[in-house]
C-alpha cells in the first residue's frame, strides 16, 4: 500500500509540511522535505493506530498524481490491514476468526496488532477462512 501525500512548504514556521489525503488524521513536519517525507511514515503508521483503535476500516490509498510524493507501508502492515478491514466488512470479531483458526483470540489479536511481529502466513490463513486470498506481486 502506497499513501499520497501532500506537501507543502510552510512559510510561516520555515520547513515543510506534510498531511494524507486519505488519512486525515496524519499529519506532520521536517525542516527539509527529506526529513518532512520520514516523518511522514511515523505519522502514517501513527494514525493507523487509531483506525484499529476505533474499530474503523482503514481508507484504501488513492493513486498518486503525477510527480506526487507517496508514503509505502511494509507489506506486513499492508497484510495486517487487508485483514482488519475485511474482518470489519463481514462483521467478525477476533473470537469468531479464532475458532474458524482452531486457535485463541489472542492470537488472533496479535495478527492484527500493528506493533507486533506477525509472519504473513498466519495472515494469509486467517484471510482464507474470510474467503479471501492475499497475493503478492512484483511491481
């Protein structure tokens, strides 16, 4: 997943800034755009902590425009999202995931927790079960 960004010089404060079309609770700065486009992917990876938080479906990332800067996820987190939003798009709780698994819930909670370590396997099976199937491709 490949989030656009807009940026921005600020000529009040001096540097640059930095905020998400689609996810307008990320929004940052750095002195130079270099360190305004760093920032921006602890910003982004922030602010998706409140979407699971919430219990909200995270925003599918609108194309970038020509010459538009974009902030790229790690695949885990872009797998962990893929899960997380279909489970809220067919209404299953972790507990429910997990049986359908033939394993706990907190597992399950672990495969959707960002800070945490999680191998794709285990969030291809869990997708599987929903009826969907991640694929992988070179770009």
């Amino acid at each position: 997943m490949k989030f656009p960004v807009n940026l921005a010089s600020d000529d009040m404060a001096g540097g640059f800034v930095v905020t998400f079309p689609d996810i307008p609770e990320a929004i940052t700065q750095g002195e130079t755009r270099e360190e305004a486009l760093e920032m921006a992917q602890e910003a982004l990876e922030a602010a998706l902590e409140f979407y699971f938080e919430d219990k909200r479906a995270v925003p599918t990332p609108s194309k970038a425009e020509h010459g538009q800067d974009a902030i790229a996820l790690p695949a885990s987190l872009s797998a962990k999202i893929l899960l997380f939003n279909e489970m809220l798009a067919q209404n299953v709780r972790p507990a429910e995931l997990a049986r359908l698994l033939g394993t706990t819930p907190q597992a399950v909670n672990r495969l959707i927790n960002l800070q945490h370590t999680t191998r794709i396997d285990g969030i291809d099976a869990a997708l599987h079960v929903l009826g969907k199937s991640l694929e992988i491709r070179l770009a």
